[in-house]
C-alpha cells in the first residue's frame, strides 16, 4: 500500500482531551500552558467568533460546549449556546470542525506537516456506528484533514497496537487481547485476536462502551468526603456558599484520587475561606477503593458482556449457552490485558482485572503514561492490518435494473450481533434481513455488490464465486442475506440457497 | 557549434541537450553534432562527455537513459541525493559512515517535533514545581498539621520521580553514601540525626543521587 510511506500523523479526539502523535511519538500541543494537549473545548467568544482550545477555557459556561464527542455518541445534531445575539442551537459538527482545525493547525506547526502529502489517522470509540464514523469522517474533512474512513480506527485497536508496537519477541502464536481503556468520560472495551508472523493483523472480535469513567469516580468520591466532612462536623448543607464549597470539594476529590495512585493516603486540609473553619481530613486509599467498587463492578460486567461477543464470535456454541457461561469460563484463553487510559493509573484497576483473569494473563499498561497509548498506537497503525469482525467496514447492496434500483442489505460497521440478541438467548446468531424487510420487487434479476471502507477490496465469496457481482433472482417472499459473525454468509433467493464467507476475516477455529 | 566543440565540447553538448528540447538518448545528440558539422570523436572522449552531461544540475536524466535539460535545477530530497552519492561512489565508503548521516537525515524532519517534546520535558518539571510551591503557601494559610505538609510535600515530588533519603528529624547511623555531615567528617556507623533529607530521581532507565540527607552527630 503506498498510503503508508506518507507520513503518518494520530489524531485522537478525547471527551476531554485531544491529542496529536507522529510515528515518532506524541507531539506536544497544548498552548499557553505546561500540558501537552489541547483541552477538548469549543465556544464563542464575546465577538462572535469561534474559539476552540485553551481559549475556550476562560469563557462563560452558556457560551461554552463541553464534552463535545458526546454529543456524537448520544446523537445530538444541536447544542444550545449563547452568541451575541442570544441563545442559538449550533450545529455540534461545525464546532468539531473548528476544534478539530485546531489541533491539525498546531500539529502542524510542531510536527511534521499535516497536508496533502500527509496522512491523518482518527481515532473512534468502538462502539460508533457507519453513522457515527462518517459524521466524525465529514467534521475532520470540513477542517481539511487529509482522512478517509479507511484511516479511521477503533480506540481501543490504536491502544491495542501502541502495545504490540514494543513487543520485540512474536511467537506467530494468535494472541487474545483484551483493551481496558477507562478515561475520563467513558470506558472503551475491545477483545483483539492477533495474528501474523510479526502480529501484524488484528481483528476486533467485540467492542462496546459504557459512559462511566473518570468523571464519576470523581463525584463519588466528593460524595464520600462529604460524609466524612460531617463526622467532622462540618455540614455542607449549612455553609454560606455551598456551590463553592461543593466545587472545591469536587476538584478535592480528584486531586486526592489522582495522588492515591502513589500513596496509601492523602491529607485533605479544608480552607477556612471556603468552609468557615480550618479542618484536616486524611482520605486512604481503601476508602477509594471501596467507593470505586460498584464502579469496577459493572466495568467487569461489561468485559464479560464482552468476552461473550467475542466467543460468539469464534464458537459454534449457541448464545443461550454462552450466555450462561460463568465469568471463570469467560476469561480463559486471554494472554494480555491491556490498559489504557488516566484512571488505569489507579492501583485498583490493575488489582481487580488481575483477580478477575487466570493468573497466567498478563495485566500491562498498553504503555507509560496510558493517556498516550491510543494517539501513539494511531500514528503506528500503518503499519498493521485491522479488521472489525464485529462492525464489518463494508456495505452490501442489492441493485436492479441495471443499478437504478438498490437496497442496502448490510451498512457497515453495524454490529452483527445485539446485545438484546445475546440476552434473550437467541440461537444461531447472526445479522440477517430478508426481502421483505428490504421492500423487493416480487421477481427479476439482480446482483450482489460490495462496497469496503477498508482502503482494499473485500475478499468474499458466495456459492463458488465473487460475493460482488453474484446475480440474484429476486424475491421478496424468499430473498434472505445473512452474516454470521465468524465470517460465513448465506442467501436465499428465488433459485435457491447459496453458502459463502469472508475470506478475509480470521479464521479462529484453525490455529 | 564545430567552433563551440572545438574550445568547450561540454557546453556544445549541453546545447544540443538544450536545444532539443525534449529528452534526448546518447544516439541522437551524437547524430546533432555530426549534423552540427563537429567532427567524429572517440569513444573515451565521449565517455568522458558523457559523465559530465550526467551531473549538470540542468539536466535530468530520464529511463533509457535519455537527457534532458530543466530550466530550473531539480532537488531531490536530501536522503534521495544522498543515497545517489553513495552509489555513484561505489564501496568506496565506510557503511558506518553511510549509516550515521542516514540516521540523521531520517531525523532531520523531525527536529520541531524534536525541540517541541524536549521542550515539554521542561514544561512537565515546571509545572509539577509550580503545583509543589502553590500547595504549600495553600497548606500554610488553611493551618495544615506539619504530618500534612510533609506528606503531601512527599507525594508531589513522587510524581516527578524523586525519592526521599531520611527524614528531618530521624536518629540513624552515618552511610557517606547516603548522608553528608554538617561541619567536621563523621565516621561510618556513627549515630546521627537527619537535619534535612535528600534525594534520589529514579526512573526505569535512571537513578541519580540528587542530594544527600544532612546530617550532624
Ligand atoms: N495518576 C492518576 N491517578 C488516577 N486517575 C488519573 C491519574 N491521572 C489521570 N487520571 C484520571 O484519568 C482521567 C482522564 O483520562 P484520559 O486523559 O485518558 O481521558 P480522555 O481521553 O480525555 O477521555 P475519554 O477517553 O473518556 O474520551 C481523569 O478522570 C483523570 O482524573
Ligand atoms: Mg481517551
């Protein structure tokens, strides 16, 4: 592939950071301040003109948009914000763009030249849909960032091979990877099979997120002081200023988190100023841990949910069954845990996913700092091949009348098995839509065709021949298309049934 | 052009190179100086012709060896004219010295990102000192307990690497490796008190004795 001589430059848009990397590692650029990235912040300024960064920092609130990755994740189009002539809803695109330009300006300007000659990777939470991707996609090329969705690569993938990028032994043996990748607003969880000579393929066998990370953890924890405010009989409730007695306690409480990482406990001295008396309060680390438990609870939870996508995946077993798989069945076969993310520096993290493995998987930082690891993994992705088994990245249409008709039988990136699926126990899971669902004329010819955001051609065949091009007696009483997450495919149409697979994707059953 | 070939048969060449334009083989600029009226000419002159027309900055030299002339001189990145150089020299040079500038040149792109990260090493020390020296004018104003200060005074400068040597106050025996007596040399063994700690930066790759603990008898 000649895309990957270009020079190669990560872009990782974070919930509350972004950060840019060359394949030579991170490059710094944070403005006017000690930090090495960009604050994720966009709003407008009191002349109407949009700010995007640093200079966000300083604006009222209503003139400021937060988190707004989010408002991808949640399908947000709007978001409220006041402008000199009053509140107006804003397109959240137009304002990715204007950060997004940010970052790739200042990128620029440090490091090596983020132009046409150059390849921009973007990196996405897993768990975005076609969708979710091209809107991202559409943003990043608005700011005229060279990228394309072939480049676009899953978080937890980039993370995933931040890591396998400093391993200098390979052993050719597939390798079962889990990603941990807990930030600051959401955790992002992928299950890996690594293959190749060097490990230089991977494929996603699952990946979902859960949006509760950092920022939680934070108000649990000024929950907790709280309490232990009033054993010192101090109450909150009965200050004077109480929203900035709260405000105090909250950036208290992630402070104290962040220097448990290191010690056992931290003081916590109280301003006179702010709570109308001097007081000292010591803040241990098994009190985090213990307000973090039912937080790492249903982390794990979710890994599980995880790891069942993934034996879905490579088994022949039926869901109803996996579904029942206990958690010590579900965690067997994994060789690395990967972390990723600020909050995988807590101690408790590593504690709980090593007692929740078998002992021979290793715990790691996916790499040192763990906010790193994806926009470093992005730079060196060029490098490998990726798959997303579980949101394949190709269309299939079936057109007629030479092309002027068409349905889309499968959009990419849609996840081939539910989570409602699994929970219900269904057998025989895969994606499938029949021809009803699709609205097919009663009769007629048509062809199968392929679309692949891969940047390659998909290789996939069906009956003995190409998947794209396969002629289809249509049907709308009999036509059915299915794909099965281990990569096999079977239609039904007016002639008959035909079986086929994806011959790209890995085949798990052979070792 | 015979007058030209006669005093300077290099820039006779280039000429007809020039004039052609378009890229021209050995065959056919041979054939336009015979035209030109330039008398036949032997192998090694040619040769040695040819080598020349081969370097000029105003020409390219084009698959099939064809020859071109440019307007403008052609520059090649400097790791692509490099690795000309070394195949027209041949193995006449070291493969270390090769490597070296090799290295380097695949560096050279790089030296803003360079300078920038080297920079933000400084920025991350800096700033780490600022949150060490606001925390304790903070601490000091709300009544902080001396447990306090110290211990949070410990924690900040953990998260920048560096490792206490003792602590103020403590009763232990004299290690010159460790420890550095305030007035006359004590003997190794001795019991001291720690006036003062030191310390060590330690990373995975590191471990520097920033300071020795002050100690007296
Ligand atoms: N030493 C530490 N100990 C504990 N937590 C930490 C530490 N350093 C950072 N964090 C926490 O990590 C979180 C930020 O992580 P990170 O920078 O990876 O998030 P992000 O990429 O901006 O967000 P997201 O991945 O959710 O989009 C914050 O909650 C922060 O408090
Ligand atoms: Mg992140």
């Amino acid at each position: 592939m000649c895309a990957a001589r270009r020079p190669t430059v990560g872009l990782d848009f974070g919930t509350s950071t972004t950060l840019v990397a060359s394949t030579r590692g991170l490059i710094p650029i944070g403005n006017d301040t000690t930090f090495p990235w960009m604050p994720s912040l966009v709003g407008y300024a009191d002349d109407g003109t949009v700010v995007a960064g640093e200079n966000a920092q300083h604006l009222p609130d209503g003139q400021l948009a937060r988190s707004i990755k989010r408002s991808i994740t949640e399908g947000r189009d709007f978001v409220r914000i006041d402008v000199p002539t009053g509140a107006k809803d804003i397109r959240t695109d137009a304002l990715i763009t204007e950060l997004l330009r940010e970052a790739g300006r200042r990128g620029a300007r440090r490091g090596r030249d983020i132009g046409v000659g150059s390849l921009v990777r973007l990196g996405c939470p897993a768990m975005w849909d076609g969708r979710q991707r091209r809107r991202l996609l559409g943003a990043a090329q608005r700011a005229d960032l060279p990228v394309v969705l072939a480049t676009m690569i899953d978080e937890p993938v980039a993370a995933g091979i931040a890591w396998l990028d400093r391993q200098r032994v390979h052993t050719g043996r597939p390798l079962r990877i889990v990603v941990f990748d807990m930030g600051g607003g959401t955790l992002d969880l992928a299950v890996l099979d690594v293959r190749g000579a060097n490990h230089k393929d991977v494929s996603v066998l699952a990946a979902l997120g859960i949006a509760e990370a950092g920022d939680d953890l934070d108000e649990a924890i000024a929950a907790d002081l709280d309490i232990e405010l009033a054993k010192a009989g101090i109450d909150i409730d009965a200050i004077e200023n109480q929203p900035r007695a709260r405000v105090w306690l909250r950036d208290a409480a992630r402070t104290t988190k962040e220097l448990l990482s290191s010690n056992d406990e931290e003081p916590i001295v109280l301003s006179p100023q702010v709570f109308g008396r001097a007081a000292e309060i010591w803040y241990t680390r098994g009190q985090l841990n213990e307000v973090f438990m039912p937080h790492m609870e249903r982390a794990e939870d979710a890994v599980g949910l995880a790891l069942m996508i993934a034996r879905i995946t490579e088994s022949a077993k039926s869901a109803y069954e996996i579904a029942r798989m206990p958690m010590d069945l579900l965690v067997q076969g994994v060789d690395v845990v990967l972390l990723s993310g600020g909050m995988c520096r807590i101690p408790y993290v590593r504690q709980r996913l090593e007692w929740l493995f078998e002992s021979s998987t290793k715990v790691e930082l996916a790499m040192d700092p763990p906010e790193n690891a994806v926009v470093v993994g992005l730079a060196r992705a060029g490098d490998y091949g990726t798959i997303n088994m579980y949101r394949p990245a190709f269309d299939v249409l079936l057109e007629w009348n030479r092309g002027q008709e068409f349905r889309t039988v499968y959009e990419a990136f849609t996840p081939l098995v539910e989570r409602s699926q699994i929970a219900r126990g269904e057998d025989d899971l895969r994606y499938t839509r029949n021809g009803r669902d699709l609205s097919l004329p009663r009769n007629g010819k048509g062809k199968l065709r392929v679309v692949s955001y891969s940047g390659e051609r998909l290789r996939a065949t069906i009956g003995s021949r190409n998947l794209d091009g396969f002629p289809v007696a249509l049907s709308d009483e009999k036509f059915g298309f299915s794909i099965y997450p281990d990569g096999r495919i079977r239609m039904t149409d007016g002639a008959g049934t035909f079986e086929g697979r994806v011959d790209d994707w890995h085949r798990l059953d052979a070792e | 052009m015979a007058a030209l070939f006669a005093t300077d048969p290099s820039a006779a060449v280039l000429r007809v190179v020039r004039e052609a334009g378009t890229a021209v083989s050995a065959t056919e600029i041979k054939q336009a100086l015979r035209a030109a009226g330039v008398s036949a000419f032997d192998k090694r002159t040619w040769n040695r012709l040819q080598k020349k027309l081969r370097v000029h900055d105003h020409i390219i030299v084009e698959p099939g060896y064809r020859y071109m002339w440019v307007a403008e001189p052609v520059v090649p990145p400097a790791a692509d004219a490099f690795e000309q150089i070394v195949r027209s020299v041949g193995g006449r040079i070291k493969r270390a010295h090769a490597e070296v500038i090799r290295q380097a040149l695949a560096d050279a792109p790089y030296m803003s990102e360079i300078a920038a990260r080297q920079r933000q090493a400084v920025l991350d020390g800096v700033r780490a000192l600022a949150e060490l020296a606001s925390e304790v004018e903070e601490l000091t104003v709300n009544q902080a307990s001396t447990r306090a200060m110290i211990h949070r005074v410990r924690s900040r400068v953990k998260l920048a690497g560096l490792e206490p040597i003792e602590r103020a106050g403590d009763s232990t025996v004299f290690d010159r490796k460790r420890h550095e007596p305030i007035g006359p040399s004590i003997d190794d063994g001795a019991h001291v008190i720690v006036v003062r700690p030191g310390y060590r930066w330690k990373t995975p790759h590191d471990d520097v004795l920033v300071s020795r603990a002050c100690v007296q008898e």
